[in-house]
C-alpha cells in the first residue's frame, strides 16, 4: 500500500475542492470496499477525504411525503428505519439481502452506490481488466464467468453491478443529490450507473470530485405493494446471481402501474422498462407475465457461463409479480 | 504518514501512533498488544475480527485505525464484568459453542450486537413481517450471524448458545 494522507472533512465544499483539485485523492466513507481495494492494489490514492464527520447523517421525511437520506446513513440504520420498514419495503428488503450484519453498521448510502464490481478480475491485479486497467483487456469474457452479465455487456467489459440497495432505487425513482466543483446538482437515480460502453473504467456519470450527498425518495402511494427478492449462491452473505425489485398497483384485476428491475444481470441495475410496457393495464397472468419477459430479454446476450441466469431471472420474476400481485408481499 | 490517536480498548484510554495504512485490527493486535480480535481473512469475509465499536459490531480489518480516532472499541475479552463472563461467552462455554475457538471471539462480539439489535426491533432479511415483533428463531440466528464464519463447522451450538443467552 502507498503512503497514504487522510483527513477528516469538516465541510462538503472543502471536501468536493480537496479531491476535485488532485488526481490521487479519493473519498473514505464506511471504507468496507476501498480499504479492501487499497490492501488488494486494485486503486492507490495517495490523499483520503474522509466525509464520515460531515453532517450527512440524517433521514427525514420531505414535504411532498417523500423521505431524504443523508449519504453517510449507515445502511442498518436506513434499513431499521421506521418509516422505510412500513412504506418502502423493496428498499428494506434490499437493504437487509446485501453484504452483513458487521459490514450494514459500517457501509454508508453514498458508499454502498459507489462499491465496485466483485469481478474477480478486477480485484485481482495480476490479470487483464479493462475496468481497472483501460486497455489491458477483459479476462471475464472467456475465463470464470458465473457472475457475468447477460444484458447490456460490452466486448471490453461483462460485469455486473454488486449493489442490492441500488436495484431498489432504480424502482422507486429515487433522485441524487450532489456537491460538484460545479456546484450542487439533482438528477434521476436512472442517470447514475452507466453501461460499460468502450469505458468500463467509469461506473458513473459522475464527475471528479463530486460527491453525492444524499438521496430522495418520492412518496409511494399506499396502494403500491414493493418487493426485493435476491437469488445467491448461498443463503447469506452473498452477492445476487439475480435479484428483482418489484414495485405493483392494482387497479380491480389490472396492473394499473408495474415497475421491475434486476440486480446481477448488468453493469448497472437494469429497469426492465419493455417488460413493464408490455404489462402495465394488462391483467399479470402467467401468460402476460411470460410476454412481458420475452420482450424484456429479446436483448439478452449472456456469456456461455452466465446462461444460467436467463431463465433464473425469468422464474424469479414472475414467482415475485405473482405475490405481490396476489397480495402475497412475502 | 503517521499520526497519533486515541482509542478506548475495553475501558482503558490507550494513545498510539500509527502509519495511515494500518488497520484498526492491526493497531490493536500489534500496536497495542490487543490479540481477542483476530485476523483471520483481513478482507471482510469471516467475521473474526469483529468488536463493538461505539457500541455496535463492527469489522476491525476493513478500516483504517486513523479514521476511528477517538473510538470507543469492546473486545470480548472486555465484555466480562470481573470474574462474571458476559451471558453470551457462559453460554457458548455451556453449549459447547466452539471446537478451536479462533473465530469465537468475533462471534461472541458480533452475537452481542446482533442480541442488542433485536432488543431494538431491528429486522433482518428472514424477517416476514418489517414492522412487527421479532421472534428470535434459528433461521433469525443464523442469518443474523452469516458474516461469522467457524471452518470447525460449530454452527449448531453457536446458534444454541445465541439463543440460551437470548433468553
């Protein structure tokens, strides 16, 4: 490991000048993913911005009956939050299914969207990655690839997005929030993660030295039933194969509104927004539902290894879409 | 780089220095000569470097000691109260909960957390229902405790000792 400076931030302006201003700085929230990343040399800043102290930490409800996050909420703490129990379950339940107990009281909103992948590629130094290293090529592609992608993948990279919190956002129509060298900036969660395109390297559309600060969630109306169900290798402590964040409206036998996204599938949570088209004021017989998830996958082009996950994200979406549309919530 | 801190370590006020790279788990072990946390995988994956950190469980190898100055960290060999071992170290005894007993101070620091966390209503991700009363079930146990790993395989007895001491 580099020799390292750290400092503790004492406001977000400050913080945002510090890393936008030199090449090598980076921010330290939680830390649980770039102190690993630090011992595995898989990044070197020489300069940490540490954003724990700043007055981040607080969930509150919003005028509008929506709730803002503070991007330094521990993600035990936002999950055992009252209010996102009783009217955000998808987002609890994505919450409570990523990483541990230990790892949830130390992780941080801001920082669980900021992991990396869990490529093993990545995080091995001794092996081509185009994420980590632009250009050295992609080792995923034809090597170990039960964790690749199955949509969106380019030629230089076939990963997947590791977080669960960020597949419930990517249902509820979350906002970001950001302090940039440009300023403060809002957009919908949807321009967050990017696909890897010819840049694998940037996970984001964010910019140096821009910091998210917290999170909105629009209110969701009562009659809307969400759910997060997580398929993994093991019972716990596992990253998905597939997830499905669902988010249902009835109105009398109808979907009056149908919103899905997948983890483990994409180099960012993948809104299925074909399958919703298809569904939406359609009644959710298995039928629909079965149409619905052909339009939705028409696009999808796994890797030989990683084919598994076509028909697991299929049975898991229409096994959840089946509960929530027969009340059955879990 | 090194800078002094400051860590209370199972009620006494210890001051070291230390280069930023190191870790938490390695200013106690090998600065400080704190060795009940012990470092088994040192990325995050098996839980037995686990302490209460302010209160809560915590992981000692996935953060760096400069960032928890200040801190105020119980390890299990802290959690006794003279000779009285803590519910949760006399039940793992009384259950036989541990063969080699290297990752049993890890477990017994994050039960103690997790115990606290269901006192809090806190659910997990077995839980069916988010806003009601939680039953401290086997199935709550173990998935309450997968960031615990024990290659001894003394699952059954950890999971008997958490729910004794739950009682």
């Amino acid at each position: 490991m580099k020799a390292l400076a750290h400092e503790h931030a004492t406001d977000v302006s400050s913080a945002v000048r510090a890393v936008a201003s030199s090449p090598d700085a980076a921010f330290l929230a939680g830390g649980s993913n770039l102190v690993d990343h630090l011992k595995l040399g898989v990044t070197a800043p020489s300069r940490l911005v540490d954003i724990t102290r700043l007055p981040l930490d607080t969930i509150e409800e919003t005028d509008d009956g929506g709730l803002r996050i503070g991007a330094t909420v521990r993600n035990s703490d936002l999950a055992a939050h009252a209010v996102v129990r009783e009217r955000y379950p998808v987002m609890a339940r994505a919450l409570l299914a990523g990483a541990s107990g230990q790892i949830r009281n130390q992780a941080t909103t801001g920082g669980n969207l900021l992991q990396r992948t869990r490529c093993v590629y990545f995080q091995d130094i001794t092996t081509p990655c185009n994420k980590r290293q632009p250009g050295s090529g992609c080792s995923a592609r034809e090597g170990y690839g039960h964790d690749n992608a199955i949509l969106g993948a380019s030629p230089e990279c076939v990963t997947v997005h590791p977080s669960d919190f960020a597949v419930s956002l990517s249902v509820l129509d979350a906002t970001v929030v950001t302090a940039g060298p440009h300023g403060e900036r809002r957009f919908p969660y949807a321009e967050l993660h990017r696909l890897p395109g010819e840049h694998p390297e940037r996970d984001t559309t964010l910019e140096r030295g821009e910091l998210i600060t917290a999170i909105e969630l629009p209110p969701l109306a009562r009659e809307i039933r969400s759910t997060y169900h997580k398929v993994r290798d093991r019972a716990s402590y596992a990253f998905a194969l597939v997830s499905v964040a669902a988010a249902v409206e009835m109105d009398g036998p109808r979907l009056a509104d149908v919103r899905v996204a997948w983890g483990g599938v994409a180099h960012r949570p993948w809104r299925a927004h074909r399958l919703e088209e298809t569904l939406r004021g359609q009644e959710p017989t298995p039928k629909a539902i079965r149409a619905a998830l052909d339009a939705e996958l028409e696009a999808a082009d796994p890797t030989s290894q990683a084919a598994f996950k076509v028909p697991m994200v299929r049975r898991t979406t229409a096994m959840v879409l089946r509960d929530l549309t027969d009340g059955r919530t879990r | 780089m090194e800078t002094s801190i400051t860590l209370t370590v199972d009620g006494a006020e210890r001051r070291v220095d230390v280069d930023h790279r190191t870790t938490l788990l390695d200013a106690l072990r090998d600065r400080l000569g704190v060795t009940s946390p012990k470092k088994g995988c040192d990325h995050g994956q098996c839980g037995s470097c686990t302490v209460l950190l302010d209160g809560r469980r915590h992981l000692t190898c996935l953060t760096l000691a400069i960032a928890q100055d200040g801190a105020e960290i119980t390890t299990a060999a802290g959690l006794a109260d003279g000779d009285d071992l803590h519910p949760v170290q006399q039940q793992f005894l009384d259950q036989d909960g541990y063969q080699c007993g290297y990752c049993t101070p890890g477990q017994v620091c994050s039960a103690v957390g997790m115990l606290e966390e269901v006192k809090q209503g806190r659910p997990s991700h077995v839980t069916e229902d988010l806003t009601g009363d939680i039953e401290l079930t086997d199935e709550e146990v173990r998935e309450r405790m997968s960031g615990n790993l024990c290659r001894c395989g003394a699952y059954p007895n950890i999971v008997a000792a958490i729910r004794e001491a739950a009682r």
